[in-house]
C-alpha cells in the first residue's frame, strides 16, 4: 500500500494562496480544527506549492501578516512512497500532516489518522500488540488536584494527556488538553465574549493559548475552572492489555476519537499507547 491509497487528494484540500494575509489562515484552522493548511502561489496558471502555515507560526509570530513569510519548509513525501516510509518519516520527524507532492506541485495530505485509519482497516501489515509498542512512562495527575494545577502539569510535561487517579492511586479518567481548552476562557482584553477558546478566532483568542510541540494550551491570561479535575474528565475509560493487536488499537482510536489509550495488565495501569506509536509497527 502506497500513500496515494489513503491521502486526501488536493482536490479536497483547502489551501491559502500567496500572496495572503494571516486572516486567510485563521478561519480554516479555528473551523477545521487542524494545525496547518498548505500554502500555494499561482505562477503561469499553475498553482506551486510553497509550504505550510502553522497555527504555531501565527502564535510565535503575531506581528507578521505575510503568508509568504509564514509558510514554513516541512518534511514531504509523493503518492509513490509506501505506507510504511511515510509511516516512519512521521515518527522520525514528529510531523502529524505531511504534503504529498510531485515537484512544485501539492497533490495531496497525508495525516497520522490517515495511517490509523489504514491499520484499523486491516491494510497495513503488522504483527505488532499493544504491549509492543505502548511506552512505559505515562502522564498522570490527581483527581482532585485543581484544573488549573493540572494545566500546568501537562504544559510542563509537554504531553496532551494525562491519566487521572484516584486517592488510592488507581486509574479513574482521562483527562486531555481539549478538556482544558473547552472551558478556558480569556481574563485581559475580554469584551462580550462569553464562549471558550475553542471556537473564536479573535486576536484575544489566539493571545489566550500557545504551541506546545504539536499541541496548544492556554497560557496566563486565561482563566481555568478551580475545580477539581474530576469535574472535567472523561471516566468512562477506553483500555487495552498488552496482548490486544495493534489493529484492534487502531480500530479503538477511531472509534472513540481518541489519540491515546492506558495499557492494564491485572487490572492495574502499565503504560500508554499513542497513536504515533503504531505507526513504529508498521512491517
């Protein structure tokens, strides 16, 4: 299986072209929720691919208003490669989105879902288990420490995520940084907004959360429920054990939309699977 075979092609991708202003990209992103979209400049009709704009970039570089100075150079790869080589290109590089490209040329966008997708659909070959490719260190956090201390550990700890436990020190929850971000809201410069960050696409909106790694968090001049982290949570808890095959994984993330997953083994927690993770098992 080659990358053609899952990507989206760029007849479906929305691009931005050049030349553009920051306002171009803000709304793409707020509403489609993604981290970046393909920029583009049309030379003798023919549209060439120029890079990608992060969201990163446009909190990093708030004063700048060029797109052409916006677009990054980012890992690419072309429809002909293989499943696996794009696979591990992502892993080795941390990139969640990569352009397929021939030349000058963007003819589509591969994404780490495209490739979960692909092994929960039983189409790239591994034998691998949960227990194979989970890691062993695993954010935690304490149901009752407050939302705001949770906030903190998570930026600090560079991770989306973090297992809560309970007083006993058993696994509870999850909580993750959309939980966090859905019921942020921005205390300098609010005026009338009344809804959380998630959907505005304000300038107090983007000042309110910053990049971390792939992942955005609110910073200071947002205010966090007090309340424990018990109150934002999800309980119902999506588990696998070490023998369950990374395609049953997969098919889980999907399913629960979800990009990561507590390892148990005798009922107690021993590692987390990522969704990154099983694209390392793909043969």
């Amino acid at each position: 299986m080659n990358v053609e075979d899952i990507m989206t092609p760029a007849a479906d991708v929305v691009t931005v072209e050049i030349p553009g202003t920051r306002d171009d990209v803000l709304d793409y992103l707020q509403d489609r929720q993604f981290s970046s979209v393909p920029a583009v400049k049309v030379e003798d009709g023919h549209e060439v691919y120029r890079g990608l704009i992060s969201r990163s970039a446009l909190i990093e570089r708030p004063d700048e208003d060029q797109l052409a100075l916006l677009a990054e150079e980012v890992p690419t790869t072309s429809r002909e490669t293989s499943l696996a080589a794009a696979a591990a290109q992502m892993v080795e590089t941390n990139a969640r989105r990569m352009p397929v490209v021939n030349g000058d040329s963007l003819e589509g966008i591969v994404t780490v879902t495209d490739v979960i997708r692909a092994i929960a659909r039983g189409e790239a070959a591994t034998e691998a288990t949960a227990g194979d490719v989970a890691g062993e260190e695993v954010n935690c956090v304490y149901d009752d420490a407050p939302l705001p201390v949770a906030e903190r550990e998570l930026s600090f700890a560079r991770v989306p995520y973090a297992v809560v436990l309970d007083e006993e020190g058993e696994m509870c929850g999850m909580l993750t940084e959309v939980d966090i971000i859905d019921v942020a809201r921005v205390v300098e410069g609010e005026e009338g907004t009344g809804d959380s960050i998630a959907g505005e696409d304000d300038d107090w909106a983007w000042e309110g959360i910053k990049a971390v790694g792939n992942r955005y968090m609110p910073t200071r001049n947002v205010e966090i429920p007090a309340e424990p982290v018990s109150a934002f949570m999800t309980a119902d808890l999506v588990t696998v054990s070490r023998k369950r095959p990374v395609e049953e994984v997969a098919q889980l993330l999907i399913e629960h939309d979800i990009e990561q997953i507590p390892l148990v083994s005798g009922g107690s927690l021993a590692g987390i699977v990522q969704d990154m993770d099983l694209l390392e098992a793909i043969q």
